[in-house]
C-alpha cells in the first residue's frame, strides 16, 4: 500500500482502474434494479418489499464507510501515509450520505410496516448516532485552518466513534426492537428466501462499487486540487 | 506529583473565582432546569417522569460551558506552551485539568441536584438514585469533553463545534443516567447504574492519553 503513496503513482493506476469501477458500478445496478423489480411482492409487506433493496444496502454501505474512515484515519495517524487522510477526508461526506439514505428509506418503510415513521429504539438511535459522528467529523475536518491539524484531529474523533458500529451491529440483539433482528448472517443461514436475496446482494455489490468509484474519484479530484492550488501559488511568487 | 496538584489548584482556584466558570455553570443549570417546566407544563405527573432527563441534560449542557475555554485560554495567552516544558506530561496536563472542572462544574452540579429535583417533583425515592448516577456520570462529562477540547483547541469560534462533537459521545451517560433513575421509580433493576459506571470508567481512564495526543499535535506546529 506504501507504493501508492505517491499521488503520481496513485493517479496512474486509479485512472486504469476507475473505468472498470464505474462499469461494474452501472452493470451492477442494472441487474440490482432488474431484479429487484423482478421480484415478487412479500405475502405480508407486499410490494413495500422492494424498499429493503435500496434500504438495507444503503446502511450496510454506510457502515463499511465508517470502517474505511477510522482505517484511513488509522493508517493517517500511525503509517503518516500521505493519501491516508485525504481518503478519510473524501470517506466523510459519502458515508454521511449513504446513512441519511438509510435513515429516510427505513422511515418510510417503518411507516407501513410498524405503523411510525420513527421509533427510539436501539438500532435506529445508533444509526442516527452514526449520522451525528460524520457529520462532526466534517465540521472539525473543515473548521480547522492547518490541513495537516486538521486530519490529526479528525483522525482521533474518526477512531473515538469507531466504538459506535459494533454497538450498531449488536443493537438488535442486546435490545427488543421493532427493527429486523439478523436475517442474512446468522448460524443456521438466511431466513429469507433467496428470491429476495438475490437482488438484495445485488444491489449491495452495487452500492459497495458505486461507493469506491465515487471515493477514487474525489481522491483523484482532491490530488488534482492541491496541484492546482501548487500551480497558482507558483504562478504567484 | 506536585506538578500535577499545582495544576489543579490552579484551575480550580481560576474556576471558583468571580468571572470564572464555577458559578456560570451551577446558574446555567438551574436555569434550564427552571425553564423546562414552563414548556412541558407544570402537571406534577409528568414533571416527575422526566424530572430525571431534565436534570441529566441541564447537568451536560452546563458542563459544556465551561469546556471550550478549558485548554483554549492557556492557548491564547502562551500557559500552555509553558505548561507543555515542565515536567508534567501532556497526560498529566489533561487529567489535572479534566479534573479541575469535574470539581468546579460536575460536583457542585451533583451537589445542587436535589434542590432542582424538588423542583420538579421528583419522588424522594429517586433523590439518592439521581444523586449517585450524577456522581458516577459527570467524571465521563467532564473527560470527554476534555477530549473534544483538545481536538478543538486551536478553532476560532471552537466553542460551535464542541457541542456537536460531544453530545454523541455523551448519549449512553445520558440515556443510562436518567435511565437508572427511571429504573428506581418503576421499581425496576436494570443495572443502568453499573452500565453508567463502566462507561465513566472508560471515559476517564483514556481520556488523558487521547487528549494529551490532541494537545501534542496541537502545539507541535
């Protein structure tokens, strides 16, 4: 990992790379969503089936990016790697928005489904808790002047609220909830049939390409600024 | 050692004084807490159901208070820088000034919560239950927003951003503090207490080494 240290190396081969991403990004969505149409309704929820395809993807991507930013800000704190900080910092705000996606779409799925377009309970608190923590961790990133204090910072808040996603991942167990309790990765496999679990990993592969596409792109975009920025200051003296 | 208790006889001797932030907390809280009853209404069955929560979070909003200046005053004047080449360490640094304001803005707030508990009717069953989960959870209020002060120190208008940092770290000693309480006056033993200890614990053993890291890479530049 040490060899993509280097932003000149690190463009060359993201640049190779990202065509093939956003390719499987857009193939990946489009099986996702065929068979997600494709499936059919739920003998109980009916066709409110289908918001576990954009729901249920959307929070496991959002947790896998709360994971990619506390392992960028590690490698930021511990390694010095110098594109370690700039991924955590380009993590933040898609992460933030996969779990506002998340929030939304399983509020509008609880409405039918439990009768309440919110609940306090132990899953959906955690997740809203998992809002709060990127969003904090964008504040400070942004609100400290230094780049450099700043990624430090934020580095140590990013590992603080890593403590947050095992707390999320076992809510359903440790506390009665309404909120679906493990369904897919249990002892004894799935309980769901695999009719909806295909499109339901389908979409997941789909998000989880569409979430590294976006952040090599804002990587690749935040190397291209600091050279601009190099350029002008340059041009200036 | 005695670096250490200078230290916090210093913070506590600049705490208590007029002006600074010892008497502003305890004020605050009180005020917030007499503030609630005129919005939630005054019938006593409902006050004395949330009495607990009000107190709990009046408790963490006047903690913060205090919190911003708490290393961004020795910032400014160059005490920290001063502080940062004496024989304490960074981790000495933070635990003495985490523990200044526990004894200037967390006890005297958990001393005064009986009064404030009165005042919004809480059955004098839960008096000792409130007394001790305040005790138990201001040490962790007080720690972690030393952290959050620390990674905030060298922001203009940090003050903002402390509360947004803090306040989600904060939930579990809110949610088990008031929780206990609720506990005793159901008649339920749900072990909030212990939960709210271990997580004090936690809190305030790490937190000199993770503020003391905050303030090394602050002062560093």
């Amino acid at each position: 990992m040490l060899a993509y240290a280097n932003p000149k190396r690190f463009m060359e081969l993201s640049g190779r790379v990202l065509p093939w991403l956003a390719g499987a990004t857009a193939f990946l969505f489009a099986v996702g969503l065929y068979l997600s149409f494709a499936a059919p309704p739920d003998y109980q929820q009916g066709d409110t089936v289908r918001i576990m395809f954009v729901h249920v993807p959307a929070a496991w991507v959002a947790m896998m990016a709360y994971g990619f930013l506390a392992l960028a800000s590690l490698i930021s704190l511990v390694n010095r790697h110098p594109l370690a900080d700039v991924a955590a910092k380009q993590a933040a705000p898609l992460g933030a928005m996969f779990t506002a996606l998340a929030l939304v779409t399983g509020s509008l799925w609880g409405r039918p489904m439990w009768g309440a377009y919110w609940v306090w309970d132990g899953r959906l608190t955690s997740f809203l808790l998992l809002l709060f923590l990127y969003l904090g961790y964008i504040a400070l990133r942004n609100a400290v002047e230094s780049e450099t204090r700043a990624a430090k910072a934020a580095a140590i808040l990013a590992l603080i609220g890593v403590v947050n996603l095992p707390i999320i991942e076992f809510s359903v167990q440790w506390w009665t909830t309404l909120h679906q309790g493990e369904s897919i990765f249990r002892a004894g496999g799935p309980a769901i049939a695999a009719v909806f679990l295909w499109p339901l990993f389908a979409m997941a592969a789909a998000y989880t390409m569409l979430f590294f596409t976006l952040v090599i792109v804002r990587i690749r975009t935040d190397i291209l600024e600091r050279r601009a920025r190099a350029l002008t200051m340059g041009h200036a003296a | 050692m005695s670096a250490f208790v200078a230290l916090l006889a210093r913070d506590v001797r600049l705490a208590t004084r007029a002006g600074g932030s010892a008497m502003l907390a305890l004020a605050f809280f009180a005020a917030v807490a007499t503030l609630v009853p005129f919005g939630v209404g005054s019938e006593p069955e409902l006050l004395a159901r949330v009495a607990a929560s009000i107190v709990w979070i009046a408790a963490v909003l006047a903690s913060l208070l205090a919190l911003d200046r708490l290393f961004q005053a020795d910032y400014e004047d160059g005490s920290l820088d001063l502080l940062a080449l004496s024989p304490l360490s960074f981790e000495g640094i933070a635990a003495a000034k985490i523990a200044a304001h526990w004894l200037t803005t967390g006890l005297p707030l958990t001393l005064l919560s009986p009064l404030l508990a009165l005042l919004l009717n809480l059955p004098t069953k839960a008096y000792i239950t409130l007394l001790v989960s305040l005790l138990v959870g201001t040490p962790a209020i007080s720690a972690i927003g030393g952290v959050a002060a620390a990674l905030t120190l060298s922001i203009r208008r940090g003050g903002l951003l402390l509360p947004l940092l803090v306040l989600p770290l904060l939930t579990p000693a809110v949610i088990f503090g008031a929780g206990a309480v609720l506990a005793r006056l159901d008649r339920i033993e749900n072990g909030a207490i212990w939960f709210l200890a271990a997580f004090s614990a936690v809190a305030v053993l790490l937190s000199p080494f993770v503020t003391a890291a905050a303030l090394r890479f602050n002062l560093a530049e």
